[in-house]
C-alpha cells in the first residue's frame, strides 16, 4: 500500500473502534443504535462523492473523448453504487429495531434512495448493451451525467418535503435536535474514513479496468 492508504487503514480502524467504544446517552427509541448512525450516514456521503467524480470524468469524456475517463467514470460509479447498498442495507437494519420492520412502502426516503440505485442499475445495463467502444462510452456519459443530478433530489430534497420517520423530514425535528452531541465526535471523522476508504477502493477498481483493457488490447 502506498503511505496515504495506511492513514486511511489506521483511520478506519480507529473510527470504527469508536463507533462501538463510545458512550451512547440514553436516546428515546433510537437507545445503542445510535451508533449506526457512523456508519450508515457516511455511506451515503460517500457514495453521492464517488458519483460526482463519475460525473466529473463523464464531462470530461464527453469534452476529450479518451477511454481513460470512460474507466474512471465507470470505476467511480460502480464503487458508489456499492457503497448505495450498504447504505440500504444498514438502513434496513436500523429500520428493523427502531420501527419494527425492514422495510417499509410508506417510509419515501427508502424508496427513493433505492431508486437512485436503480438508476445506477440501469447505466451498467445501458453499458452492456453496446459492444462498440466509443458509442458505449459516449452514451454512458450523456446517461451518467443526467443521473447523478437526480441523486440530490431523490436523496435530500423531496424526502424533506414528504411526511417521513427520517429525522429532518417535514413534521420531523433534525437528527442534532434528538441525539446527543457526543456523536459527533465520532460521526465527522468517520465521514472522512469512509470517504478517503471509498477513494482508495474506487483507485483499485479503475487501476484494475485498466489493467484489463490493455490485456484486451494488446
């Protein structure tokens, strides 16, 4: 590894040591798990910066048409979507203790962030679909962009207008207004974590795409 990526390791590791070590105050309904709150939020901050850096090398695509951003772009997102489904899947968690169920229809924040994914589903699909290079590329960046703008309004803009058990949606006070202060000294660092972690990953996946295209073309 290179030195940056053990301070990202030794970092991780003492974020997620505190996830579990730190006092939790007692917190009406939501008790001990309160801690998945330093984990499941930052996944979901995460996963929208990797969309935005696909975003990113998807214009750049689009203004210098090298296959190199098309890996990034598709490195970046796919990392993202990963990091999307743990969001789900720490979200159910959480739901199945605090509102006695995995999932729920009627709760609009689930669904929406589970249709962001799917819209993500989609773009590999569209990916898929063409065996011409550049055409592929060039359509999964027109796709990609258009995608990644949905995220902010799926995710935080009309789940805020909605009736929701989310904390901060209408009728329902801020996560800050019923927790405690003490988790944040553990929430912002793991933002950090798990972002800088969500990088290191995504530089695997895209150094790995290019590794097998020149194998594939060589």
């Amino acid at each position: 590894m290179k030195p940056w990526k053990y301070v990202v390791a030794g970092w991780m590791t003492l974020v997620i040591a505190g996830g579990f070590l730190i006092e939790i105050p007692d917190i009406p309904i939501l008790e001990q798990t309160a801690r998945n709150i330093f984990f499941h939020v930052p996944m979901w901050m995460t996963m929208f910066v990797l969309f935005l850096i696909s975003f990113w090398y998807s214009i750049k695509y689009l203004n210098e048409p090298e296959i190199e951003f098309d890996m990034k772009a598709s490195s970046a997102a796919t990392v993202g979507v990963a990091f999307g489904v743990c969001g789900l899947l720490t979200g159910s968690l959480w739901a199945r203790f605090t509102w006695g169920s995995w999932w729920t229809f009627a709760e609009p924040k689930m669904n929406l962030a589970a249709l962001a994914l799917m819209i993500y589903v989609a773009y590999f699909m569209l990916r898929s679909a063409f065996d011409d290079e550049q055409k592929r590329a060039k359509l999964a960046a027109v796709y990609n962009i258009f995608a990644v703008t949905t995220i902010p309004f799926l995710l935080y803009v009309v789940p805020r207008q909605l009736t929701s058990l989310h904390p901060g949606a209408d009728g329902n006070p801020a996560f800050s207004e019923i927790t405690a202060d003490e988790l944040r000294y553990i929430l912002y660092p793991a933002f950090i974590g798990f972002i800088a972690l969500g990088y290191w990953i995504y530089d695997v996946v895209h150094r790995y795409k290019k590794v097998q295209f020149e194998i594939e073309n060589s």
